[in-house]
C-alpha cells in the first residue's frame, strides 16, 4: 500500500478485496496507536509516521524473505530442483537434461503468469524461473534466453482478422483485457486511458481466461508468438505487431543463491 498510495492498486497486487485491506491498515494503526495514512477523495498519502515505518520495514521484510527462501529451499533439500516456467514455453529438454546429469535429483516444473513469475523465487517455491520482460529483477540474477514477435489477439470477426501484420496505433480503440503495464506501448496511446477516469486495476487472469473474454467480443489482448499458438482455437486469430519490440524472455534466480545447479541449468536452456 505505502508503494502504490491507491488502495485498488495495492488490493489487486495483494490478491484481496479492498474493504479487507482496508481493515488490515487500520488494525494495524490500532496495534502502533499512529496513524499512517492520510486519505481523503483525491488523493492518499503517508504520515510522517508512516514514511518512518516504510523506511525501517522495508530491510527488515528483505531479510524476512530471504530466510523463507533459504528455509524453504532447506525443506526442499538437495534431491528436488523446481523450474517456473510461463505459459507458450516448452521447458522439457532442459528439465530433461538437468536430471540426466544428476541421478537422483527430482526436477519439478511450476506454472507461473504474468503477476507471480518472480513472486515464486522470492517466496521459495521455485529455484529458476523463465521471464517474460518487463519483470521486477530486484534481488534476482537474470540470464537472457531468447526474444521472440508479440501478436495482437482478436475474434475472428474482427476488422483486424486476418492481418499478417499491424502497427499498435491500430490498437488504440480497443479494450485491453489484461495488465495495460504488460503492454506499456498500447498503455501510452490508449484512447480509454487518455479520454476517460483511471480504470480500476485489471484482475489476474490466466491465458484461458482471456482468450475466453476475446473470444466473447470483450477486448483484444497481446501475447507473445509462441502463447499465442499454443493456444490456437478457431474462434480468434492473431496478427504480428510489427512495430513495438519482441518478447524478452530470460532465466532467472535469487541473487543470493549459490548452488551451482542454477547456472548449470541456466546454460542447458541457453543451449537447448
């Protein structure tokens, strides 16, 4: 709450309702007897007391992550390796190829999307992760992969159905249904964005989720290339953006890391 100063924003990323985080600050200006938030119907804004509590919280919540992590990777121990990987990449043969060279060891595989795909490497869930950029690379060793075409996906009765290729100002009209922060260049021209009030935060969905919503007529949404035809259904069709950058994806860990399986691995999925 105290990074975004917009309690939607802060619900969203949080996973939860807004009344409930609403409840959550205000036991906790309960429990400290100070208030930390200064709120009216234009704006909201930290205390002083609340800039304090900010500035000493923020190491201390650090070094509280970084020992889930090394707990988490202790009850792990040495026999299991997990690789997080997002939607449209294959992740096989470097799994494959990790576990050849180490009989024994128990290469898992975890499904991430778009608002959790480091959040599993911070919280000790996985220890790779696959990237799509732009991602928060705090605290992370980021190893880049490959980059591959980011597509426009649309119902197939669409005006831009058919297309080989567009330019994302064909796109400015449209309703985009996922995180306009995952596509800034539609984000900067966006008639909805510049015409109208600030849209209320747009709710995690999965890939299914979307193409569903696509599918109905609700909006577009862009995907990278190899998404995008993994998910081919006959009711949408998806055009290449010609003139925004492709695809970023890298491997990446917590800095702090020093098992030597994770660079191992990062050199298998830069081969493979």
């Amino acid at each position: 709450m105290a990074r975004h100063l917009h309690f939607g924003r802060a619900a969203a990323e949080l996973r939860i309702a807004q009344p409930a985080l609403s409840r959550q600050i205000r036991a906790l200006e309960d429990d400290l007897r100070v208030q930390l938030f200064v709120r009216d119907r234009r704006a909201t804004e930290l205390t002083d007391a609340g800039r304090q509590l900010l500035a000493e919280a923020e190491p201390l919540l650090a070094n509280a992550a970084a020992l889930q992590r090394r707990v988490a990777h202790a009850a792990r121990g040495r026999s299991r390796f997990v690789v997080a990987f997002m939607p449209g990449l294959i992740v096989t043969e470097p799994v494959r190829a990790l576990a050849a060279r180490h009989p024994g060891l128990t290469v898992d595989v975890l499904r991430t999307g778009w608002h959790d795909q480091t959040e599993v490497l911070h919280d000790g869930r996985a220890d790779v992760s696959y990237l799509r950029l732009p991602a928060d690379q705090s605290g992370l060793t980021v190893r880049p992969l490959f980059t591959e075409p980011r597509v426009a996906v649309v119902p197939q009765n669409h005006r831009l159905a058919g297309k080989e290729t567009i330019e994302i100002a064909e796109l400015a009209d449209e309703h985009l249904v996922q995180d306009p922060d995952a596509v800034p260049e539609w984000r900067d021209l966006a008639t909805e964005l510049r015409t109208g009030p600030p849209p209320e935060p747009f709710p995690a969905l999965a890939v299914e989720e979307k193409l569903e919503l696509v599918a109905a007529g609700r909006g577009v949404v862009v995907l990278p290339l190899s998404t995008a035809r993994f998910y081919t259904r006959p009711d949408i069709a998806y055009a290449r953006i010609s003139d925004i950058p492709d695809n970023r994806v890298c491997l990446a860990w917590a800095a702090e890391r020093r098992d030597p399986r994770l660079s191992e691995f990062a050199d298998l999925a830069a081969a493979l």
